[in-house]
C-alpha cells in the first residue's frame, strides 16, 4: 500500500481495525446511503473493507481511511477504485 497522504488538515491512510466501527456506524445510517445502494451492517462494512484492502494490493491505489488531524477521528474514506 502506498504511503499516507497528509494535508493540512486530513490523513488519507490504511485501513486500521479500529475504522470498522465507526465506518459501520457511518454504513448503517440511511441519510449517509441514500444514493447508494443501501445501509450495510457491521459484517457487510467489514467484507467491504477486506475489498478495499485487497484492491490497494492488487493495484497499488484505493480507497484510503479518512483522518482528521486535529484529533485523529476516523471520518470517512476517499480515493480511487477499479471498478
């Protein structure tokens, strides 16, 4: 996986164990999904990070974990994806 990306004020970095809850939370809220294809439990958000993981290393870019700086609050995820 490549290195992560700092900014001003995000990380984009690897995935670590402790997003699944918090991207769970975020997955399972209607307003966050609603023009995709629907809220995902906890297990359907972590299968969805394994893909993500396994995309990084197929391809070497990806969808990165979303950090604020200010106080390291996992907020989301970016990046790019071969569909």
């Amino acid at each position: 996986m490549s290195e992560p990306i700092h900014t001003e004020r995000l990380l984009l970095r690897k995935w670590r164990e402790a997003d699944i809850e918090p991207f769970a939370r975020l997955n399972a809220d209607p307003r966050v999904m609603e023009y995709l294809p629907g809220p995902l439990n906890q297990s359907e958000s972590q299968e969805f990070v394994d893909r993500i993981q396994e995309h990084f290393d197929q391809y070497g870019y990806g969808l990165y974990a979303l950090e604020r700086r200010e106080d390291t609050a996992f907020i989301g995820f970016t990046g790019l994806n071969w569909a």
